[in-house]
C-alpha cells in the first residue's frame, strides 16, 4: 500500500488540537521520566511492587507497563548498574520481610503469594536476606516490637 506525502501530511477533519497538545505534553514529561537515571530505578520498583500482590511480574511485562520495549529497559538498566531480577528480589525481600514481621500468615501462603514455588526456595531466600529461617526471624522481630513496645522499655511504669 502506497500513500502520498500530501495525504499523510493533510490535516485530520475530527483533530483537536486541545487534546493534541495536552498528548504531546504528556509524552514529553513520560519520555523526561524515563530518561532520567533515577526515575527508571524508581519507576520500576515502584511497578514491581505493585504487581507482586497480583503475580510474579516479569521483564517482558515490566517493559510494557512503562511503555519501553524489553531490550530498551534491559539496556537502560545496564546503564544504571541496575538488573530486573536484582530489582525484583529486592521488591521480594521487602514484601516479605513486612509480611514476616507484620503478620501471622503462614510462611508457605507467604512464599507462595510472592511467587516462590516451594517453600524451601523461600526459606532459602529469607536465609540470604536475614541469615536465619523465616521463622526464626519472624520470632527475633517479635521480641523485638515486644521490648520496644513494653512499658519498662519506654520509661514509664503499668501503675497509675
């Protein structure tokens, strides 16, 4: 299919140029965003985190949700010293860390809610972040709000 310069460069009858304006702005502000070293970083942490209550999120789809192709955020992120699955594990440990910490969910409904197929493979994970099982690190974190949270700790006494 052939079409002229002249028909390409014709103005559209149903064109607004409000809107236009407003779609040019917009685009502009998005690629200024993407651009910066430390708005991709953030952008995409931001991105995984937000997906990982739904699914295990993936490079592919990462790339889509901010309208990049695949290998421009893989060669963005290289450029940055950054890595998808770096930026991943660390939206992983910071779930389940505040998950371990913050709730009694079962280790397994945890591990499995961040995508880890066996709970082995979370337990191992845990124990690279902390250097101990997630539950022992779930107890350590207890005791700890337990202190903190305790009368004697702040100062003051139960008696009135």
């Amino acid at each position: 299919m052939l079409v002229t310069n002249a028909l390409l460069d014709a103005p559209l009858p149903q064109a607004d140029a409000q809107v236009a304006q407003m779609l040019h702005e917009y685009a502009r502000e998005r690629l200024a965003a993407l651009s910066a070293r430390t708005e991709l970083g953030q952008a995409l942490r931001a991105w995984i985190a937000a997906q990982l209550h739904a699914h295990l999120p993936t490079r592919a789809q990462a790339a889509r949700g901010l309208g990049l192709t695949e290998r421009t955020l893989a060669r963005r992120l290289q450029a940055q010293g950054l890595s998808f699955s770096g930026l991943l594990d660390e939206a992983r440990r910071e779930a389940a860390l505040q998950a371990l910490a913050h709730t009694q969910r079962p280790l397994a409904e945890i591990g499995q809610a961040l995508g880890y197929a066996e709970p082995s493979v979370f337990n191992r994970a845990v124990r690279r972040w902390t250097g101990s099982t997630p539950g022992a690190w779930r107890l350590a974190q207890q005791v700890t709000d337990d202190k903190v949270g305790s009368p004697a700790a702040q100062g003051g006494s139960s008696a009135m």
